[in-house]
C-alpha cells in the first residue's frame, strides 16, 4: 500500500486502561488501507508501552515532546496524514469490524459529503452496551440539531481530508469541543454533513471520559459558545449567552439550573426549532423536544433523589405551576417526570447511575 485510502487518528493521554481493546478494533477492520496514527500527548500510564508492542506497519506512532492536549494534537495527526478520508476514534472506543469499509463506500458514492457519521452504542466501564445512541440524518434536522448539541458522534466521523484541511482542521481555541466548531464552521460555509443509521461505533462513557470530567466547567462553556455563535451568525432570535448556558446543562443536574431555567431552556428550543422549521414543526419535532425536556426532568429529580433531597424537587413543581400555569403542556410533562421518579425503586436508580453521571 503506497498511499491509504483512510488515515484513522488518535489523540492519546494515559489512555492505557481500554488503548488495547481500541487499537485491535482498528487493525481487525475488514477494510485494510488505512494508515493509523496515534499521537501520544506525553502520557505517564502504559500507553506507550501498549502502542510500541504492535508490529504493525500501518501504525503511525507519534509522542509529544510537551503535553499539548487533544486539539493540537489531533491537528498533527491531520498534518501527517495521507488518506483521501480522516476517521477518528478516541483511546476508550471502539470500531465495529465493517465501519471503515461501510463509510469509505459510502463516501465514495456520495461525493457531496463531507462528514459521514453513524449511530452507535454506549458502552460502561466494563465495556456493557447500556445504550444505543442515534443522531440525525435528514439534513434539516441536523442544521436544528447544531442549536443545541453535537449533530455527529465524533468518533464515528469519516471525512473528506482535503476539505478539512483547507478550512483549517480543529480549531485550537476549543481543547474539548473542537469537533462540535468543526461541523458548525463546515455548515456555515455549505458543505454537507450527514449520518448513516448502521450502528458501527461503541461510544464509552465513564467518569473519566474529557467531556463528562469537564462539562460543568470547560467543556460546558465551550459549547454555550459554539451554540450562541451559531444562533447569532444564522438564526434571528434575541438568545443569550447564559441561555445557551442552560440549554448545554439541560442534562446535567449537577449544574445546579433551577427547574425554571430548565423550562425557559426547553422554551427556547422550541423558539429556535419554529425558526428552523419555519413554524410548522414536524411532529418528530415536537415528540423529540418533549421527550428532551421529559429526560432533563427526570434526571434532575433522580440526581436530588439520590441525593435525599426530594422534597426540594416538589417544592420547585409548585413554581412550574406558578409560572407557566397558561402552557398545560409544559406543566403535563413536569407532573409525569415528578411521578416517574417517585415510583422508581431505589434498585432501579442504582442501575440508572449513568444517567446523571457528573
């Protein structure tokens, strides 16, 4: 193989507790020119160690002289690729055997794409799928979703390395959410993102995890950033900053947004999804948009019932009613998350600890 088709790329820092099971799922691909580079940001762990003892050639190896962290280090490993398409995987991740082969024919029969992402699975600490995890495909929808999350799994992605290169690859002012930037500055400037429905990646959440460690601090700020630049630059709606703030935390009780917060979030998404849609919302929409603020209620009263303050969840209710006492809908949904949680045995919470994972 002269020059690969697909350069796969890892930003690594002591990864070595799940690098193992990643790279075997890299190599073991039913699709086989690819180049693999792995850019070690000066791990401390077994990460080099595990990385040296693979005698595969289409391993690219690469560590860091200083800790740079994982956008500068992805940069080096798009600067050093040869590939037609960039894939990406993470350290705790992990490749179905027939994802490379599925998205390289995918992109080659659809050359108006440049980022192809794919379902996948959640998977813990032991590697247990807990859920599956689907993004959007019709194109609208993924222009709504920009507003207020990631529209693609990032290490799900293929892509065009030609295009990401000449628009500059991540951009290095966002260390955690560099590809969340990515596929909005690709869609501010027309070219065309999608997601395949296969589900190809499993995707591992843990406690350690760059996003979950950093999303009430770092990672959550970048976010709001990127949401609130992407309203000001293609939607004409008078959304602030802290509320963009608040829609990035609708999922993540531990933020401390108040139930009103939560609701004003959910209220501004369906702002943002009339703009989107030009005010006649699909029904998946709408279904979708409730089900999204149901899930950040539920989570919200299970982090307080888990830590035994219950009571201060149905104290704040009496402020739903109080508040939005004219929209039945938003109140309908806050007395089903309330009853929801009540009935919940503690067996079931326990078994439901990743949901608010903080």
């Amino acid at each position: 193989m002269s020059v690969p088709q697909v350069s796969v790329i890892m930003a690594v820092y002591n990864g070595g507790k799940y690098l193992r099971t990643a790279i075997n799922s890299v190599l073991q691909q039913s699709f086989t020119e690819f180049e693999f580079i792995i850019v070690d940001d000066c791990s401390t762990d077994s990460t080099a160690t595990i990385i040296s003892s693979y005698r595969d050639g289409r391993i690219k190896y690469i560590k860091n002289k200083v800790n740079l962290g994982q956008t500068p280090s992805l940069n080096i490993a798009l600067d050093l690729s040869k590939g037609k398409y960039i894939a990406r995987i993470d350290a705790d991740d992990v490749y179905q055997p027939e994802k490379l082969e599925i998205q390289y024919s995918f992109m080659e029969k659809h050359p108006e794409v440049t980022v192809c992402g794919t379902s996948g699975e959640s998977i813990d600490e032991n590697g247990e799928i807990y859920a599956n995890r689907s993004f959007p495909q019709k194109p609208i929808d993924i222009y709504f979703r920009m507003f207020y999350h990631s529209p693609l799994n990032h290490v799900s992605i293929i892509m065009r390395r030609s295009i990401i290169l000449k628009i500059g690859g991540y951009d290095e002012r966002y260390p955690i959410c560099a590809d969340f930037a990515l596929w909005s500055k690709l869609i501010k400037n027309n070219y065309q993102i999608t997601n395949i429905p296969e589900s190809l990646t499993q995707f591992r959440v843990h406690v350690h995890s760059l996003s979950i460690v950093n999303k009430l601090g770092q990672s959550g700020e970048e976010m709001a950033d990127i949401i609130y630049s992407n309203i000001r630059d293609l939607l004409n709606l008078n959304i602030t900053k802290n509320e963009c703030r608040n829609i990035v935390l609708m999922l993540w009780p531990s933020s401390g947004v108040s139930i009103i917060d939560l609701s004003n979030a959910y209220l501004n998404l369906i702002a943002i999804a009339k703009k989107v849609y030009s005010t006649k919302m699909p029904i998946r929409v709408i279904v979708n948009l409730n089900k999204y603020y149901l899930k950040s209620l539920v989570k919200r009263s299970l982090y307080f019932k888990s830590q035994k303050k219950f009571g201060l969840v149905s104290k704040e209710l009496l402020n739903v009613f109080r508040v939005y006492y004219l929209n039945p809908v938003l109140i309908f949904i806050a007395i089903i998350s309330f009853l929801i949680v009540l009935f919940l045995s503690e067996k079931i919470i326990n078994r439901l600890k990743l949901v608010f994972l903080v």
